[in-house]
C-alpha cells in the first residue's frame, strides 16, 4: 500500500501542477523494470483483491460458496499460504511484494468475512 499511497501523493501534486509533467527517461525505464519483474502471484492479486478475494487467491468461486465447509475452507487456507509464502517481504525481494502480501491479507479477510461460519452437526 505504501506503492499506493506514494502514487497517490504524486497525482495530488500533478493535479494542482499548470504545466503537464515531463517523466525522465530513467524514470520511465524503471517503472517498466519493475512491471516487468512483478511476480505472476503479486500480479494477480494486487489486480483482484479489491474485487474479488476468491479470484485474488487464485481459486474460482466454489459451487457451494455460500456454504463454507471444511473442504472448502482448507482449500483456501491452502491457496492462501501458497501464496504468502510466495510474496511475503522477507521471500520477495520485489519492490511491491509488501503490497502485494497486504491486499492479500486484506482479500483473505473478506472473504471469510463474506462467509457464514461452518455450523456444528
């Protein structure tokens, strides 16, 4: 989010700017190294964490979704670890892998949230 919030602030600036603003070469470079360099995982759900959590952690929406059972539930815990232990900061060294590992926290959040709990037989 950090990424995020800098960008902001630099659009903030742009907007209250008269004259349109000239990116250096070596600017422009190194944005398109580090899209360039993004791993597939931050990719995804940096794009469909405000969305969709279930595409965010790569699963599709499961048949019975509106009915949270453990199978269910193990198969996203399962996802969402696969994909922590891919993006987390101290694994990645890309310059948006804190952002990346906090939408996914944020995605895996939601969509427990989104669920009812497993009731008791």
């Amino acid at each position: 989010m950090r990424a995020a919030n800098s960008a902001l602030a630099a659009a903030r600036q742009l907007a209250v700017a008269t004259e349109p603003p000239v990116l250096a070469v070596a600017e422009l470079e190194a944005m398109q190294r580090m899209i360039e360099t993004m791993p597939p995982a931050a990719v995804q759900v940096l794009r469909y964490a405000p969305s969709s959590p279930f595409s965010a952690l790569g699963v599709e929406r499961l048949a019975a979704a509106r009915e949270l059972n453990t199978q269910n539930k193990r198969q996203l815990l399962k996802r969402y670890r696969k994909l922590a232990l891919e993006l987390h900061p101290d694994r990645c060294d890309h310059a948006l892998a804190c952002d990346a590992m906090q939408a996914l926290n944020t995605a895996y959040e939601k969509m427990e949230r989104q669920q009812p709990r497993c009731r008791a037989s």
